[in-house]
C-alpha cells in the first residue's frame, strides 16, 4: 500500500436521548422527565456538542438511542437534521431511531424518514399484558400492534424490535407467544434480553435480585432455537437477524471502531481514549456551555485493552475472532483448548467462536479470560 494512503476507519455517531414518558420498572438507564424546559435545553446543548466535533470524516452509522429518541417532537428532529446534514457529507449507510410504541406518531416518523432515517428499533419488550404490567412498562399490545404498522405504512425497510424474557411469572407458554407474535410482525431484526435486575430500578427494590438461573438458561435456549427455526440467525448473544440485517453500528462498536457519543451519559471510543460525558443534564449543558465538557471514566487505550475487549466482545458474536491476529493468542491458547475440549468453543481453521452450549456461559468465560489477561 502507498504510505500516503491512509487506512479508512468506520465512525459511528451515538446520539444519547435522555427523556422517557413513563419510566420502566426495570431501566436503570440514565433518563430525565421529558418537560419543554429541559427538552428546550437539551436540544440546544445537543446542536453545539454536534457542532463541536472536529473531524472531517463523515459519520458511516448514526444511532439515536435513549431513553426514547421517539419523543422528540418534528421541530427538534428538523433542528438536529439541519447540523447533522451540514455535518455529514452523506446520509449515513445505516441510521437507526429507538422508539417506544406509546409515543410514537405519523408525523413524527415522517420527520424521521424525510431526514435520512432509515432504521427503526422499537421497544416492544412482550405482548403479554401481565408481563408488561409486571415490568412495569406503560403499554398495551394494542398500541404496540398500532404503532408496528404505523412504522411499516411509512416504508420503513429495516425495522428491529426488542424483547425481554424470563419476567418474573412467565410461564415457557407466555415466552414462545411474544416469540410467535415477534415472528408474526416480520422484522427485520430482533434483540432479546433476559432480564437483568439492576441496581437503584423499581424492580430490584421490590423484588431484590429475582433472577433464576436455570430458567433464564432454558428461556434462553427456548429463544435461540425458535428464532433460527423461523429464519432470524443469530449474530450476537442477544441479537437475530434476518440475512443481511445485523446492526452496523453496533456490529462496529463490537469490533472495536470509533464512534462519537453526543448527549448526557453517552460513551464514545474516539481517538485513542473510551470516556463517558456526565449523566445529568444539567451539569452536561453547563459544561457544553461553557465549552468545558467534563468526560468520565477515562481510558487511554493501547494495545492490550484493545486486544482483550477484542476478544471479549468477538466471543459475543457467531463469527468469532481472528485470534491469529491478536496479541494474546499465545497466551489464551491453553483456556482455548480447554474450552473446546469441553464444547464450548469450535476452532475454524482462522477463527474461534463460542459453540452454543459456550454462548450459555460467555460471561463466565468472558471474565476468567479477562482474569487470565489483566
Ligand atoms: C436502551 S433501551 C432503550 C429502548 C427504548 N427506550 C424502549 O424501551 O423502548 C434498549 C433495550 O434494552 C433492554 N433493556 C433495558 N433494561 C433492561 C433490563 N434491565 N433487562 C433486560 N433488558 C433491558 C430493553 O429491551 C430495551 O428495549
Ligand atoms: S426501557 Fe426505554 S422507555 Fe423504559 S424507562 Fe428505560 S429507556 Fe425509558
């Protein structure tokens, strides 16, 4: 290769929408009550942080994610358009809103579609009355049904829902009908979670830490296979796809590219460093006002960062990781061989994956090999 030419880098743009109508009893993301007040200061930061970013490439992926980016309202979606388009020397390859069935409308997913959004991802989480009553989450499945056809009415090509399992009370039953439902809508993509009890959430204060490892495992299990019956291939622990629809933005933060976050509690990995901008609003505006953001746990990345998370993050995904090309392959070679002698691991001729019994255990594994590195 020519010296002068340079090696193109992917850059994500992550956009952090702090405002929720209702707060779900289980979300321990950073959120902020949605009135004109702060929506008014928040948008205004949000232009200036966009504004202030210094690099001439444009942004190959962009996400809006929250909180509910779909309660913005068509003035703002115009506002934040007007410096992206300005900032972006084409509308991204893949541009991604979060909605949340409850707040969306036709107008605004016009707005959406006329700036260039071509993705939607909408939280769905069950169509199970109860157990969307149990996680606390402000829906009917008929204003999920309503507004899943709203989005598709409007030609969205590329529409992912998200779900949660293993609610307190759900029955195997109650799993593979929000499992047939998903299906039934056609998706291009669909993201399961199991449900994880976080601290400081209405849910963990209830019911402390109710997670049952057993039945989070079949549930999981249930999951997979229903999933890649019905044609959606898995790609990451909690991500399934139809061909040619896995997420490109996260599919780069997963392979370790740069992305840029904008707005109060987003992450960036951006030139050498990992950091976080402050989680409230109120003091992210100040600083983005002052032209002083304050970022939070700062990392400088070198190498062995880089190279561990590489094989952390790779494990997570089907196609694996090339460890021939990472630094620690020596070293992780006899975990490797241990893991697949026990068939949790399948070794390709470049590249190691987890096998699906190993996906059952991928945090385990992810941290003894994070042990083994540090
Ligand atoms: C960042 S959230 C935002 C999505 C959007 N606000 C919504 O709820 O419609 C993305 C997804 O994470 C999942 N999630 C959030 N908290 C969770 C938890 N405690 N356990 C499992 N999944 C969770 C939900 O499926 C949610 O849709
Ligand atoms: S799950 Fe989504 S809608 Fe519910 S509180 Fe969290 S960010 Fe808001």
């Amino acid at each position: 290769m020519n010296r002068q030419e340079k090696v193109y880098t992917p850059l994500g743009l992550y956009v952090h929408v702090p405002f929720c109508a209702t707060k779900c009893d289980y979300c321990a993301f950073y959120k902020e009550r949605p009135s004109r007040q702060n929506l008014e200061r928040y948008i205004c930061a949000l232009l200036r942080e966009i504004q202030s970013i210094g690099d001439e490439r444009t942004f190959d992926t962009v996400y809006f994610g929250g909180g509910t980016p779909g309660i913005l309202l068509p003035r703002a979606i115009d506002q934040i358009a007007e410096i992206l388009h300005t900032r972006m020397h084409k509308i991204p390859l893949e541009w991604t809103v979060e909605i949340a069935p409850n707040t969306v409308s036709v107008e605004k997913l016009q707005h959406w579609k006329a700036i260039g959004v071509n993705r939607i991802s909408m939280g769905i989480q069950s169509f199970n009355e109860t157990t969307l009553r149990t996680l606390g989450r402000q829906q009917t499945p008929r204003q999920i049904f309503h507004a899943y056809e709203l989005v598709r009415s409007l030609d969205f090509t590329n529409v992912g829902i998200d779900l949660i399992f293993s609610a307190p009370g759900q029955t195997s039953e109650q799993l593979l009908n929000d499992l047939s439902l998903a299906i039934a809508l056609d998706p291009e993509h669909i993201s399961t979670y199991c449900l994880t009890y976080e601290d400081d959430t209405i849910l963990k204060n209830k019911l402390g830490d109710g997670a049952e490892e057993n039945r989070d495992r079949d549930f999981y299990e249930t999951v997979c296979e229903f999933l890649e019956i019905h044609g959606y291939g898995q790609y990451e622990i909690s991500n399934f796809c139809k061909k040619g629809y896995a997420s490109l933005h996260n599919r780069n933060t997963w392979l370790m590219g740069e992305w840029i976050g904008v707005g109060p509690s987003a992450s960036s990995q951006y030139r050498g460093l990992r950091y976080t901008n402050i989680a409230s609003l109120d003091r992210w505006a100040r600083e983005i006002e002052n032209n002083a953001p304050e970022r939070t746990d700062v990392i400088k990345l070198d190498k062995k960062i880089l190279a561990i998370d590489e094989i952390i993050f790779g494990l997570r995904m089907n196609e694996g990781i090339d460890l021939g090309k990472n630094i620690f392959c020596q070293k992780i070679s006899p975990f490797v061989d241990d893991l697949e002698a026990q068939g949790l691991l399948r070794r390709g001729e470049q590249r190691i994956c987890l096998t699906g019994k190993g996906r059952l255990l991928c945090d385990a594994i992810a941290q003894e090999i994070f042990n083994t590195l540090e």
